[in-house]
C-alpha cells in the first residue's frame, strides 16, 4: 500500500523514476505560489524526494530560469512594502525564514531606503489615526503606535510620526 501514497502516476503502471516524479512535484509546488530553493527543497523533502535529486531538480530549475531567489525576494520587497506597508526590518526576517541568501536579502532590501520607509509609516499611521478619531486621544497612540510596531517599525519612529499627528491636530484644531 505504499506505493499508493506516492502519487497517481504510478496507478498500475510501471515504476515511475524518482527524477520525474521530483520534477512533477516540484512544477505542482510552483504552480501553487512561488517558492525559494530553500521553500522547494523543503517542499520536496517533505514529499520523500531524495535529497540528491532534489538538489538536481532545483538546480536545473535554477539554470532554466524557473528559480530565481534573486528576483523573487526583490518582488516580496516590493509588495511588502508597497502594499501592505511593512518596514525593512518586518521583511528581512520573512525573506529569512523563507530561506533566501543574505546577500539576496540584502539587495532586494536595497529598494527601500529610510526615506522610503519614514513615507510609508506616515501613510499608515495617518490613515489609522483618521479612523480612531472617535477614540481618547491615548488609546488613538496606543494603537498606531502598536500597529506600526506590528509592521516592524521601531518604537522610535512610531512616537515620532504620533506626535506629528498629534500637533497636526492641535495646530487644525486651534485655528
């Protein structure tokens, strides 16, 4: 019963060579989302591919082009960023525990500078401080400072961007 679990292209048919079925795992991994070698090796492992024709599968994968841990960290760069509004330090330890090389942390971090990061906190803080409006002013630096924390900003940053919301407010609300 073994050979069941193994996968459906060997139902009756002959036995099927571990490189092919590593390589159709591994294609069925990357189809789904797109993966780090170190994600499709573990992917791969998991499903009891050898270790040694793992490493040739993703090593191809790697020279064909359908792995790039290089693009692939700098497009998580992006969109963390971009979208969802997460801090350099937030993102470096995503793309590590994705298993990405420092050096392809590193220079997909490049596109974030601390300009960058100072705009994005601003924005984020600006917006949730707009929707707590109805709230005591504590609980309204409480919860963005802790949400820009959450998106990995240093508490420093945070109580500075609060307290610039803050004298917006009372400078628009004494005049």
């Amino acid at each position: 019963m073994n050979g069941r679990r193994r996968g459906r292209a060997n139902q009756g048919g002959p036995p099927v060579d571990p490189a092919e079925r590593a390589r159709e795992i591994a294609l069925r991994l990357l189809d789904h989302s797109p993966r780090s070698c170190a994600q499709l090796r573990e992917g791969l492992l998991a499903r009891e591919v050898d270790p040694e024709v793992a490493e040739q599968v993703i090593q191809r994968y790697v020279e064909v082009g359908l792995l790039d841990d290089g693009a692939l960290a700098a497009t998580i760069v992006r969109t963390r960023h971009r979208e969802r509004g997460q801090s350099r330090r937030a993102i470096h330890q995503e793309l590590r525990r994705k298993g990405f090389d420092a050096s392809d942390i590193e220079s997909a971090l490049d596109q974030i500078g601390p300009e960058d990061e100072s705009v994005a906190a601003h924005a984020l803080a600006e917006a949730r401080w707009r929707r707590l409006a109805g709230q005591d002013d504590q609980t309204r630096v409480r919860r963005v400072v802790a949400m820009l924390g959450r998106k990995g900003y240093p508490p420093s940053l945070a109580f500075e961007v609060v307290r610039a919301l803050q004298r917006a407010d009372n400078v628009g609300g004494s005049t």
